[in-house]
C-alpha cells in the first residue's frame, strides 16, 4: 500500500462511514502519525495521534482534529515534533509550557499567599507550635479583609485597615501580626506574585499612619527556675522516680539541653571515646549543628543505659512504643509529679516566686550558677547554644570551644550529683591549669 493521500484519506472515511464498527479505527500516515475514527464520531472527522518515544518512553501526542488540521498539516507537525524528541525535548512538555505562557496569571490571593508562606517555613520552625499561631493570629484579624484580596492589590490602606483596630489596644498581637503580614508580603514578591514596596514594613508608610504605641509595664514572662544552691537535693530526689521521663530530664539538666535535644536523642550521635554529643542542626532551635561535652556523670548514665549489641538509630530515652520519641508533656509530668502537693500549698521545687519549676527553666539555673562561679559568659552562652545578637561578634566566633567548655560542665555535673568536684570554678579551673 503505498503513502496515504488526502483523497485516499476521504475514500477512507467514506467507507467507514458506511460500514462503522463498535470499536476505535485508526488511519495510519506513515512515521507513527494516525488518524483516529472512534465510534459515535461524526462522518467524515477524526483525531490525529502521534505516537512518538520520548526519553525511552512511548507517548502519544494529539495533533488536532480533522478536517480543521489537514493531512499535510498533521504530517508537518508530526515532523516538528519528531524533532524534539530528537533534540531530548518532551514535545507535549514544551507544548504545555508554551501555552501556559501565553495564559494569563492565575490570581493569588492573600490567603494563599499566607498558607504558603507558613508551609514554606514550617520545616524551619523548631516549634511545631509557630504555625498554629501563624494561622490564628491571620484567620482572627488578617484574614476577614485580607482573606480574598489579590496578594498583588494589598496597599498601605488595606494592611493599616487591618491593624488600626488593635494597634494600641493589643499592641503585642498588633506587632506580631504586622510582622507576619510583611513576611507573607516578602514571600509573594519573592514568587513574583506581587511587585513594588512592602506596605507592612514598620518603617515605611505606616510609621506616620499607625500612632504610637505606649509601653505598658508588661514584664517578660521567665520560665520559672529552681535556686541553683538546691539542685542537689532535687537530682537526689529525681533519682527515686521510676519510668524515662526522669533520666532523660536528669540528663537535659546535666547537659544544659533542651528538652526536644534530649527527647530525640539517638545513639548515633554519641561519640562515646571523644566523651562528645554533637546534636543534629535540625533539633536545635538555631538549626546549627551543637556540639556537649560530656560530663562523667553524663557518661555514666549512657553507659548504663547503652544496649549491646548498639542501633545507632534507636532513641537513648525511648518513648512507651517502640521507636516513639517521649511526649513534649513527658518531663513536665516528671516536675508535677514531683511536686504533688494540697491545694494552696507552696510547691516543693520552686522558683523564688513560688512558681512550680519547668523543665525549661534549669537551663536558667545552669547559667545563674556559672554566673555565681565566675564561668565566663562565652562559655555558658555556647554551652546554652545561644545566638549571639552582635552578628559581627558571631561572624567571627564560630568556634565550638567544645573542650574548653568541658571543665564547667563537669563542675555542674558535681554540684548537682554532690560528687567530688575536680574544679568547682573558673578560679579553681585556672589554678589547676597553672599546676601542671
């Protein structure tokens, strides 16, 4: 049979139609071009398909519909597309991509704006906690008149209509809400849904439009914290308690962890001949990795605990199931449990308040007792793995100082396990250094 033509075509359809069948035909054109005649169709009409091999796998490409794309069309299109995928071009891709080009933009409203902006951070968040107050602080006062407004239409006017009604009544909500709006605002711009200036910026034209707002004596809410003088007695106490959670808050306090730290743990991350804890940067809220020297005490602990043969991948305080890290509650229930008193009743393990302790807060008493002891402030601060705000000062003070650190550490460890202490301070530290 030899190359079809446009009146071999036509005869074809012709008797098709006369004679139609229940099942799809297809018309061959030669290189992999066909006309395809489903049942049901109208006389005299098809489909052209281009089955073509596109990165080793087999893809069949409409080129339109006959009579409006005539035979030599569909071959010269057939022809184009086989270059392509020659070239290593998916046709039907770059197709695609041609025609979304020339569509015009999809409308991204705020709100879109908002939930993508909370799920682009959320994995850089070291609370779980920051994006449910993202979405409530935006549902509550952004959303019902930012909501369904284009991200690119959103002025000084809207983001101001927005503010005003709380701005000095609620300034705290006020400026947390004024931040996040910005953010979202940044966000879009950096997605090239919005163009110009940021409106929520503090500095810009809201500076003149927004009153000011007036202190209001509010102090800042510490976690509270137990006296350093009675950490003893409390790691005395701790040490009666059965289940995990008191070991692993017995050995966040030793470190000077936070409880997440510890709460993940694993024993890959414990270099026991170095005596080192170097936790991973995504369970550290500055998201750098921290490296702990590891006291005695804390040594101790692990080897008692420490399986044989060892996973590397298993948790060194595992929750109740296999393979579950303990509840952020674990070790709070720990402390309550530990000051189970009478209604009214000063709690036994306290701040100088009266506050029931936190488990948050012994890193409070930590850096209260090296302050008590003269432990230098870089010491203690890195041992915290604090941010240093001076962003000069950080650039530069990037060492770990992980060894220089290890004779404070040891020092906490012995205050709080009343054990021989080897150095008590950093007088003693530098009086030691100097007999050798």
């Amino acid at each position: 049979m030899g190359e079809l033509t446009a009146l071999g075509l036509k005869a074809r359809l012709a008797a098709l139609a006369k004679a139609r069948g229940n099942g799809p035909v297809r018309i061959g054109a030669g290189a992999g071009l066909h006309l395809l005649v489903k049942p049901g169709q109208a006389a005299g009409t098809g489909a052209w398909v281009l089955r073509l091999t596109v990165g080793g796998k087999r893809r069949d490409m409409g080129l339109g519909a006959f009579p409006l794309v005539g035979l030599a069309d569909a071959r010269g299109a057939a022809l184009a597309a086989r270059r392509k995928a020659a070239d290593g071009t998916d046709p039907i891709t770059a197709r695609a991509d041609a025609k979304a080009a020339l569509a015009p933009a999809a409308v991204v409203t705020f709100k879109a704006a908002a939930l993508a902006t909370i799920e682009a951070k959320r994995d850089g968040w070291s609370n779980a906690k920051h994006a449910a107050q993202w979405t409530a602080t935006l549902e509550q006062h952004a959303f019902p008149k930012l909501g369904s407004k284009p991200v690119a239409a959103v002025d000084v006017h809207a983001v101001l209509e927005v503010l005003a009604p709380i701005w000095t009544t609620k300034p705290e909500t006020a400026s947390r809400l004024r931040q996040r709006i910005e953010t979202v605002l940044d966000f879009a711009s950096a997605k090239d849904w919005r163009a110009g200036d940021n409106p929520a910026r503090r500095r810009g034209k809201l500076a003149s439009l927004l009153a000011k707002q007036k202190a209001k004596g509010k102090r800042v809410q510490h976690h509270p914290a137990l006296p350093w003088q009675q950490m003893p007695d409390f790691i005395a106490a701790l040490d009666t308690l059965d289940g995990m959670g008191a070991p692993a808050l017995r050995f966040a306090i030793l470190a000077g962890a936070r409880s997440g730290e510890v709460r993940g743990m694993r024993w890959r991350e414990v270099d026991m001949a170095a005596r080192v804890w170097a936790v991973p940067a995504g369970r550290m809220k500055m998201r750098e990795l921290h490296l702990v020297p590891l006291s005695g005490a804390a040594m101790d602990m692990l080897a008692a605990c420490r399986p044989d043969p060892c996973d590397g991948d298993a948790l060194v305080f595992p929750g109740g199931r296999a393979g579950v890290e303990l509840s952020d509650m674990t070790l709070s229930a720990v402390l309550r449990r530990m000051n189970g008193k009478a209604g009214g009743e000063r709690p036994r393990w306290c701040d100088a308040a009266g506050a029931a302790v936190v488990p948050h807060g012994f890193r409070a008493s930590f850096k209260s007792w090296t302050l008590a002891h003269g432990w230098p402030d870089h010491l203690s601060e890195k041992a915290l793995a604090h941010k240093d705000n001076n962003e000069a000062r950080a650039a530069y003070a990037r060492e770990p100082l992980t060894e220089e650190r290890r004779p404070m550490m040891e020092a906490w460890a012995a205050l709080c396990t009343r054990a021989p202490a080897s150095v008590a301070s950093l007088d003693a530290a530098r009086a030691a250094k100097m007999a050798i």
